[in-house]
C-alpha cells in the first residue's frame, strides 16, 4: 500500500498540536456550566435520556429514601435472567434463539411459536450467492469488526428496500441481520487467516438444525466438531450479552441513528463502530491479555500475597499495559455484583474441569475475590466494585479456543438483537431526532485579512 495513506509526516504531526491546542478545554467549565461528560450527573449516574421497555438495570435500591447499592439484576423485558437461564438449562434447550424472539416481541413464544421462528431465522442464514467470494474474501482486513460493518453496509446493496423504514421491512431486515452476523464475522475471519496467516481455507455452511452459537463453532472449526458443554457455554454467553439497557453506547448509538430516519444497516454499522471501542466491547480482550501478563509474573499462582501485589502494581501503574486499571473489575452502573457475570461463573467451573484449566479458573476466583477489597484501600472507593461479564468471557472464550479476533464480533453476535429491540422501538414510537445541546465556550474574534494576520 502506498505510505502515504499510512504515514504521519512531520506537516501531520504539527498540524495535530495545533488543533490539540485549539480544541481544549478546561475540564473546570464542565462543573462550571453543570455541562453532564458522556452524559453522567456528578455521581456517575447515566443522565435520563429515554424511555425504553426492552431491559433494565438495577443496581441501587432505596433504603430509608436513600439510595443504596445492592446486588445487581438484568430483566429482559421484565423478565430477570437468570431465571431465563435457569429454564433454559432445566429444560436442556439453547436459548438464545428465544431471548431474541423475547426482546423483538416483548413476549416468551409457547412452542409452536418457537418452531416457526428458528425456520424463519433458518431460512435468512445463508448470505447473498457469490458475496463470500465478492465482497468478504476480495478485500481481507486485519480487524474483524471492521470486516463486519463493511459487510453489513454492503448488505444495503443487496436490498431492493434498503430504504424503507416501515417496521414490517426493519423487522425482516433486523432478523436477516441476525441471522447473518455469525456467517458474515467467522467467514470473516476465516480469509483473514489464509491471506494474512497463510492458513488454509474452508468454509463451512450454517446448517439449519443447529442453534447459534452451535453453528459458530461448526463454521469456525476444521473439523465442525464440539463437545454439548461447549455449545452450551457459547449459547449462555450469548444470551447474557444480547441486551443491557438502552443508555451502554452502542445501543444508545442506534436509537441516535435511527432517529434521524436513516436505513437499517447504516444505523447498524455505526453501533458496530460503537462496539469496536475498547472502552466498550474490547475489553474481554484486555482482560486476557492481563491475566496472560498475570500468569508470567506470578510464580505461585496460589499465593495470595504474590497475587495481591500484581493487583497492586496494576492499579500503580506499573504492570501490565500501566493504564491503571484491573480489567474485568468495575463497572459503570453495577456494584455490588454483575448478574450476568453471577450466572456466568457457575458455568465456567464445569467447563474448567473439562479443559483441564481448574488452576486458571482458580486464579480467576482468587483475582475477583482480591480485588474489591484492593480497589477499595488504594484508591478509597468504598461504594462496592465487583467482576463484571468481561471478567470471565474472555476466559471463556480462550477455553473454546476462540481467535481474539472474534471476542468482540460474538458479543456482536448477541448484541444485533438488543439493537434490533432498539431500533424497532425507537421507530414505533416516532420520537423527534436525538440533538442534545452543546454550550459554545470559544470567545467571539473579529476577522482579519490573511495580509494582516501574523
């Protein structure tokens, strides 16, 4: 490729600090002018932007009319989820499939219901006749979500009604979508491997009989093969990623885009682009990659106090990517517990055991058992952190042998039906187009002419 596509000269490099120095601002005036950063009040709370009857997140509880932390819960559509979880494992069945009926319709379906609409998602797996060859694998990418969202833009050309907004047309474009993500991300990825790696190819097509998270690791893997725990682990992860209120970024990205009137698969590639952030979807990712730092600086992973003192060094700055942070631990609404990472952990134990990994899981145990209280003295924060759902999905993952590549991609996997929910409210109830305000802080300054300018 041509460097100059790449490169940052020294003209690039002097033309940034000009615009760093023109475009700062004092962090003083956002107190001054009550001005909400990322739209958060003074206590961190999310600023009131919406109303939504797709999910919700508690995470306080009033108490003597004060507000109290307590131990976190996640309803979909009024429905706590792990008690969603809870059904799908007593009755032994993938529920994903379900949870994305529950959230497009605001209803659990009865059986034939159910039936009807895995033939439905069924019918919409396979892409487009010759789109694999044309459009994924002619021009391969490093990164996988930007594989994703180029793919889905180009979807829009595949649509002779691309445009129409009615919600009979976003609907079925909503459900092509998710029944395309888990194609469009592995077959994605696969040509990544062979044009950057000089991996072998194959592609493997999504069989109807099989659920979602079965047909990942069927189209990933050589051989097609997986074991039920790992499909059940997969299916699980997916469930509890699909939806998490309407105010994470990604999801109020798609109610901004979608309220401008914009067409289905724009509005989807700019929450992709939300996703992609490692502040948001990224961070399972960081979370492997500490506690692969973790395992080469600990000697005794079992010594509390060798760990303790990695924890340390992390929140010093002075291990691992030195940001300060312990990855998985935290969250901006829950603290007390993440439910999701709750429900998740039971689960990781018994696939620990099958991998033979019960010594990393019993890191992690350690690790999210430390860090609260570690957290709490160095940096005397005492409203209570906890894991939340990163903490344990990467590790997940890397037991199911999953590429990095597509940590982020899964969650998008899941979270196509969160956004779909969104997006279908959002044009159901026919709001005005989201424009909040921005206060202007640059002083007036009268013109001159370029011959009179210094």
């Amino acid at each position: 490729m041509d460097k100059k596509y790449s490169e940052i000269t020294p003209d690039i490099l002097a033309l940034s600090e000009i615009c760093k120095e023109n475009s700062s601002i004092d962090n003083a005036w956002f107190s001054k002018y009550k001005v909400f950063r990322g739209l958060r009040d003074l206590d961190g709370n999310g600023v009131l932007t919406g109303l939504t009857e797709i999910s919700e997140i508690q995470a306080f509880k009033m108490v003597d009319g004060q507000k109290m932390p307590c131990d976190g819960q996640l309803f979909y559509r009024g429905y706590n989820v792990k008690e969603l979880v809870d059904g799908f494992v007593k009755e032994e069945r993938f529920g994903f499939e379900e949870t994305v009926y529950l959230l497009l319709f605001g209803k659990l379906p009865n059986q034939t219901e159910m039936a009807d609409f895995r033939r439905l998602l069924a019918r919409y797996q396979a892409l487009p006749s010759g789109f694999v060859s044309d459009i994924i694998m002619k021009a391969p990418s490093q990164d996988m979500m930007n594989t994703l969202a180029r793919s889905v833009l180009t979807m829009y050309a595949y649509d002779d009604k691309a445009n129409d907004i009615s919600i009979p047309n976003v609907l079925r474009q909503c459900i092509l979508l998710i029944a395309t993500f888990p194609a469009l991300s592995v077959y994605g990825y696969q040509t990544y491997r062979h044009f950057y790696k000089g991996d072998s190819l194959y592609i493997h097509q999504p069989l109807p009989e099989l659920s979602t998270a079965q047909n990942i690791l069927h189209m990933l893997r050589p051989d097609s093969s997986y074991t039920a725990l790992e499909a059940r682990i997969l299916d699980l992860a997916l469930v509890l990623h699909a939806e998490h209120g309407g105010g994470n970024n990604s999801t109020f990205t798609t109610h901004v885009i979608s309220s401008s009137g914009t067409d289905t698969y724009s509005a989807i590639a700019a929450s992709l682009g939300s996703l992609k952030g490692p502040k948001h979807g990224g961070a399972n990712i960081k979370v492997v990659q500490m506690f692969e730092d973790m395992k080469e600086k600990v000697k005794d992973w079992e010594d509390e106090e060798e760990v303790s003192n990695y924890l340390r060094a992390l929140l010093h700055k002075e291990a691992f990517d030195k940001s300060g942070l312990i990855y998985g631990i935290g969250h901006a609404v829950y603290s007390l517990s993440d439910p999701r990472a709750n429900v998740f952990k039971q689960f990781v134990r018994s696939l620990s055991e099958e991998k033979g990994r019960m010594k990393e899981f019993r890191l992690y145990s350690m690790v999210e058992r430390l860090a609260s209280d570690i957290i709490a003295k160095e940096r005397r924060i005492y409203k209570g952190v906890s894991a939340n759902i990163d903490f344990y999905s990467g590790f997940v993952y890397s037991m199911l042998d999953l590429p990095k590549e597509l940590y982020t991609p899964i969650f998008a996997i899941a979270r196509i039906a969160g956004w779909s929910a969104h997006r279908l409210e959002e044009l159901i109830n026919a709001g005005k187009i989201i424009r909040p305000a921005y206060m202007n802080v640059c002083p007036r300054r009268e013109y001159k002419l370029m011959t009179e300018r210094d």
